[in-house]
C-alpha cells in the first residue's frame, strides 16, 4: 500500500476505510449524473426553482465526493472517482434519461438519495466499527448533506 499520511491506523484498517470510501465515491458520482440529467431535462410548474436547486446540489455532492476521494489518498490508496468506475460498481438504480416531467425527475431523485444515503450511512457504520473514526466523521458530513437535499428535492413535490 502507497504511502499513508495518517498515525494510529494500520494498514488493514486503513483498507478496509479506502474501500468503503470507494464505494461510496461511486455512488455519490453516479448520484451527481443523475441530479444533472434531472436538471437539464425537468419541465413542467416550478422548474426554475427545481432547475437552479438542482445545480446547488450538485455542488453539495461534488463537494462530498471530494471529501472522501481525498480521505481515500490519504489514508494511502487511491480514489477511483472515473466515469467506468462509477458506472461499473454504483448499485443506484440507472436514472431515467427520456424523462422530462418534473415530478417524475423529483421522485426518481428522491428514490435515489435515499438509497445513497442509506449506502453512506452503512459506510459510517462500517469504518466506525474498523477503528477510523475520522472516515466515519466525513461519510456523517456527506450523509447529512445527502439527507438534506433529499428533503430540498422531496418538498418540491406535488401533492
């Protein structure tokens, strides 16, 4: 294993936090897809505030996403953030690219952050129980930014 820039975690705990970290990774960049496939193609009553909440939390899971890349080179693996990546091991649901209509876009989001949170949530569980407290403390970070844009998107909601 490459180089590690953390003390107090061997090498089994920090592979264990990397590749959950890994996993998550995935998941949030295919769940960042999504959330831009939704945001181009939304139509329908309230699109512009949908639209431009829609890039707001792209910026949130980007951000996520970073957090746990960067844990993962610090704890001396590598990120595997890539495209082929994501696509090869997210276990979201594929997003529904012909969709246009709003409250199908706010639905198919909702569904979709509630299983990447649910992933996120297992992944704090699960470095917590290796010993790396610290990887824990970013997958709570990104959780709660999760939760909250999926109340964002999940209150546009019609009744």
């Amino acid at each position: 294993m490459p180089e590690a820039f953390v003390a107090g975690l061997d090498g089994q705990t920090r592979k264990k936090a990397i590749d959950i970290l890994n996993d998550n990774l995935a998941e949030v960049i295919a769940l960042t897809l999504a959330v831009k496939q939704a945001h181009w193609n939304l139509k329908g009553a309230g699109f512009i505030g949908v639209h431009e909440l829609l890039d707001d939390v792209a910026d949130r899971l980007r951000d996520g996403a970073d957090l746990m890349a960067e844990r993962a080179v610090i704890l001396g693996g590598v990120a595997r953030g890539t495209l082929e990546v994501a696509a090869e091991t997210a276990k979201m649901e594929a997003y529904p690219v012909e969709e246009e209509d709003i409250n199908a876009h706010i639905m198919a989001l909702k569904d979709r952050f509630l299983t990447v949170g649910e992933s996120v949530r297992k992944g704090m569980d699960a470095a917590g129980e290796a010993g790396d407290e610290d990887t824990a403390d970013i997958l709570t970070e990104v959780s709660r930014a999760i939760d909250k844009d999926a109340w964002f998107i999940g209150a546009n909601a019609s009744k």
